[in-house]
C-alpha cells in the first residue's frame, strides 16, 4: 500500500471525537453506542467530504488548476465544504445545485452563497450531469478548471477513508467494535472503509445504509461502490481484488426517497437531540441512525454488542427542513 506518494492539503481538524452515546445506548436498553464524529471536522460546519476533498483539492493545486466545478443536491453538505475549501485556496468555484432557486436562501445553499461561489440550478440533474457543458464554457473563457466528483467519491476520496480508519484504531486501541454503521450514498466513504477494513485487518461488520433510491443508473450501486474499491485497492498497489459479497449495503429505510424526511428519520434526530445533544441531518445521517435503531429494537444487533455510528456530518440543512422537523407537537414518543 502507497498511500504517502498522494499530497493532500490541510482542511479539517483531526483526529475527530470517537464519544460514547451513553445515554442513547439506555434509552434503546444497549448496545454499546459510539460515535466517530465527522460532524467536527471544521471546514464550514464540518462533514465527511472535508476529508475527500484533502486529497482531491491536492491534486487539483498540483495540476495548476484555477477553478474548481461540482454538483450536488440543493442542500448538498458535499458542494458546501467543497465552496468552503476552494474560498480557503483562492480556488473559483462553480456548484450545479438540482431544483430551481428558492425564494429563501436556507441551511448548506445560504453558507454556499457566504462563501461567493458561482450557483447554477440544474432542475432534476443533480449529479452532474450537466459539467461537461460548464466545462468547456469555463475553459473556452480561459479559466483551467478542475472536476470535483459527485459527493468527492473517486480514489482520491475513497483513499481519505483508508486513513480514517487509522485514526479510528488510534482511538481505539485494544477494543473492537461488532458494527459500524454510517451512511451510504454516492460510495466513496463506504468504498474507503472497506479499504481500510480490510488494510488493518478488523473484524467487524461495515454496513452502510443506503440513503437515495437507483434512478437510471448503469450499473446497480453495490457494484459501482465495488468497482471503485477495486480501482483505488489498484491505485494504492494493494494487491486483492475485492467482491460483491464483501460488501454489506443495507436498503431498507430509504422511505419515500432521497431528501423526504418521514417518522424515522424524525424519531433519530429527535432522539440523538435530546439524549445526546448532538445534531443529525435529514437527508443522511437520520436515516442510517433509523436503520441503526431499528436493527437494535429487531435484535439484528444484540444488546451485547459494541457499535459505532459513523457521524458523516450535514446539520447546517436541519435548517432548510424546518417545516418537516416541526417538534411542537412531535410524534416521536420519548
């Protein structure tokens, strides 16, 4: 494995906290619950995709590149961090956003416009596929611009969460967990913690839980989270090659689709909130920490077992749910 010949930037603030939900574990009458908190990595909020973006941005300053393109959701917590870094690093940026502009700038898209990146709505596109055209646009006006990913899930990225696993046996040095648990969503952190799972030789159970339905994808997402394990084990020159039975993406509470927020996704952030005091998002990390509560009151998960939850960030866009997270009268029973 050579993952010291890739530069990477200085964006986030690591190692992030490995905490113990203590109280949240009581309340579900066990597990064991951790919590690895990407939700603190620094940049504009915080989230995963700083750790991505360390690597991908590198090789972008590497090529000379001048201006920075990625897209996302309207409330995308990717295009945030990613308008976040490239203002750090004097790099243009350029976020195609799916939908029409709203009345209101809220959540990720109101600090999206703080950090003056350029904003262009996309309608139902909105994983890029509407970059080719702003590409050549960017460069016939002379700029060098460089291709972020959607969600930053390329080796580049996934390589990111090799090394998070390192700091997570750092910070977890002669213990195991049973279970990870995080969400699962444009692949690249769920292709790097299978890298890094398998690097540092840990047993436990990786399951990402799926977060959007397929809609028009070439090829099934299991497969496509596998072909970039592959692809970045061959960048890195590890020699294994990984398959489909190695990965565990767990479909079942994707509710009413990407971004609509239902009982579950209501009941974990209300939960984690009061209990733990800590803030999930709609879109992400509600819905794996629903699937997360409902393997533990299904038996899925015993009581006698140690889990971590994943925290990958996105609180900023609680904000832009406002009327779908009205707990005045809350329906979750507490």
């Amino acid at each position: 494995m050579h993952l010291k010949q890739f530069e990477k930037i200085s964006l986030g603030f690591f190692p992030t906290p490995l905490v113990e939900l203590s109280r949240l574990s009581h309340f579900l009458g066990g597990p064991k619950i951790f919590m690895k908190r990407d939700d603190l990595t620094g940049l504009a909020l915080g989230g995963n995709k700083t750790r991505k973006l360390e690597y991908i941005l590198a090789d972008a300053l590497k090529q000379g590149c001048d201006t920075i393109i990625t897209a996302g959701a309207a409330q995308s917590n990717h295009c945030r961090q990613t308008a976040a870094a490239a203002a750090k690093l004097n790099l243009q940026c350029h976020l195609l956003l799916g939908g029409d502009p709203p009345l209101k700038a809220q959540g990720n898209l109101l600090l999206d416009q703080l950090f003056a990146c350029h904003i262009h709505w996309t309608g139902t596109n909105r994983k890029g596929e509407d970059i080719p055209r702003l590409f050549a646009q960017l460069e016939a006006a002379g700029k060098n611009p460089y291709i972020v990913p959607y969600g930053g899930s390329n080796e580049l990225g996934a390589m990111s969460f090799i090394d998070a696993v390192a700091e997570l046996e750092q910070q977890n040095k002669g213990s195991e967990f049973s279970h990870v648990i995080f969400a699962s969503s444009s692949g690249g952190t769920h292709a790097g913690l299978v890298l890094g799972k398998h690097i540092y030789n840990k047993t436990f159970e990786l399951a990402g839980i799926n977060i959007d339905k397929e809609t028009n994808a070439a090829l099934p997402f299991e497969q496509q989270i596998i072909q970039l394990v592959n692809s970045t084990a061959k960048l890195i020159k590890l020699d294994y090659t990984f398959s489909k039975d190695q990965l565990i993406l767990n479909s079942d509470y994707i509710g009413k689709g990407y971004g609509i927020v239902g009982s579950q996704e209501k009941e974990a952030i209300a939960l984690t909130a009061m209990y733990e005091g800590i803030l999930l998002d709609p879109v992400y990390t509600a819905r794996a920490m629903s699937g997360l509560i409902h393997l533990i009151r299904s038996g899925k998960i015993a009581k006698s077992d140690k889990v971590l939850f994943w925290h990958t960030g996105g609180a900023p866009s609680l904000f832009a749910y406002a009327d779908d997270l009205d707990f005045s009268q809350s329906e979750t029973a507490i």
